[in-house]
C-alpha cells in the first residue's frame, strides 16, 4: 500500500513541482527503486566507453546518473534539471561526496547555454517522457545541435505499451485511463514506482507511441541506426526478491536507444 502521504503522480500536477515535492525519497547512494535494477545498469552500459568524454545528464534528477558516469571515467559531466529540489539534492551529495559535477537547474528543451558540439555524450535517465511530442522534437534538435560528431545520445523512457498492460499495483504501473493506444497521444497517465523498501514514488508519462520517438529523432537530424533495448526483468533481476519483481515478470517495462550523431 502507498505510504502515507504519498500519492500517485496527479496529471494536473507539473512535473517540475512533483519532483520538487518528493526529492528527498530519491536521494541514494545504491540501488533502490525498481528502475535502478530493471533499467539504469543497462542503459549505463549503453554509454560506454565513457572515460574522457564530456557529459551532459539531462533530467539529471538527484544526480545518480551523473555520478555513476564520473566514477566510470568521464572528463567532466554536467547535470541539468527543472527541479529546484532535484538540484538541491544532486549539489549537497555533491558536498558529502565530490566527485567535481556541476549541477545546473534548467529546461533541457532550451540548451542556447551551451555552444554547438560541446558535448560527446548526453545521457537521459526517465525525462523525455516528461515532454509532449513538440517539446520532445525541440529538445532533441537542441541535443542533437550540442553533440559533437560521432557523439552519442543514449536514453531511457518507459516502454509505451506499458499503460496498457498493467494494473494500478506494485512495484510499476501508469494508468492510462480510457484513452487507446494511439488516441492517447500526449496525454498525461499518473503513475507510480516502488522503492524496495516499499516506498511508492509518483511518476508520470506524457504518453507517446514507439513511432513517435523515431519520428522526433529523425526530425531532430538523427540519421543512425540506433541500438534498441526493450528493458525487462532478468532472470537474475527475479532472483533478488522474486516477491517485489515477479508481478512485472515478463512486462517490456523501458524503452533505451543509443545513436550516434
């Protein structure tokens, strides 16, 4: 059951103020939410080799992405996002922990900061799903515009189909409401994500389909063919609490691409 106090993500509610509201359940130092173990081992994965590039996390949230990217050996990594609270916790880790990371609270759909191909790596963890189609087309122009040649961009969302084939339950759901598949488009379904410890975490996703994020890279100049991961739960994933991750046995849970500008 949800912990007191914690609701699931209203689809009235900004996401900027939802995240500012809760940022304090997301500060870790280890794994310790669903996605940490389903999701963020394979998209860092994803960006290796990292050791001397320059980084932008965008959606950074409390910075565990951008930690994890300094500790693999990337030159320098910058974090941006639109929670003050998000910030405020990525900096005072930052302090417990210096790791040399700039945290910076900003709207990743406008990147005019920085100069073009600045950047050889720029991650997002769980943020373009946060957008509507027309922001997410802008924000990856802007990505792409920031990428140096050969750079990459390497991303994780929440599998589309997802509303649609899970129950508002544990331990990860949405609720898509009556909408259908395609109609749905743009439209905001209120989630939420368990911690291991029980803690329900609310989320949203501005539902778009899986033609949608191809057509906004391809509008935003990106060429490649990416690598495509549909992120789920492993058999060894299951071995470490088959009682938590067992209800989503089976479920494509996240979508993860890499390209290459």
């Amino acid at each position: 059951m949800p912990e007191e106090g914690v609701r699931p993500g209203d689809p009235d509610e900004p996401a900027q103020r939802l995240f500012d509201t809760q940022a304090a359940h997301w500060v870790r130092q280890a794994p310790h939410c669903l996605t940490d173990f389903t999701a963020r081992p394979a998209v860092l994965a994803l960006c290796e080799p990292v050791a001397g590039l320059r980084v932008l996390d965008l959606g950074c949230g409390e910075g565990y992405g951008a930690r994890a990217l300094r500790r693999r050996g990337a030159r320098e990594v910058l974090g941006l996002d639109l929670s003050a609270g998000m910030i405020r916790a990525a900096e005072a880790q930052e302090q417990q922990e210096p790791l040399g990371i700039d945290y910076l609270q900003g709207d990743a759909v406008d990147l005019s900061r920085w100069a073009r191909q600045t950047f050889d790596l720029v991650l997002s963890l769980f943020m373009f799903h946060y957008l509507d189609l027309a922001r997410l087309t802008t924000c990856l122009g802007e990505v792409a515009r920031v990428l140096r040649p050969g750079g990459r961009l390497v991303f994780v969302v929440p599998h589309p189909l997802l509303p649609y084939l899970r129950p508002p339950a544990p331990p990860y759901y949405f609720a898509a409401g009556p909408q259908g598949y395609f109609s749905a488009r743009d439209h905001c379904f209120p989630g939420q994500l368990w911690r291991c410890d029980g803690t329900p975490l609310a989320v949203q996703v501005r539902h778009k389909t899986v033609e949608d994020y191809f057509q906004a890279l391809h509008t935003a100049g990106f060429r490649s063919l990416p690598v495509v991961r549909e992120l789920h739960v492993t058999p060894e994933i299951l071995a470490r609490d088959p009682a938590f991750f067992g209800p989503v046995c089976e479920v494509p849970l996240h979508l993860a691409l890499a390209l290459t500008r």
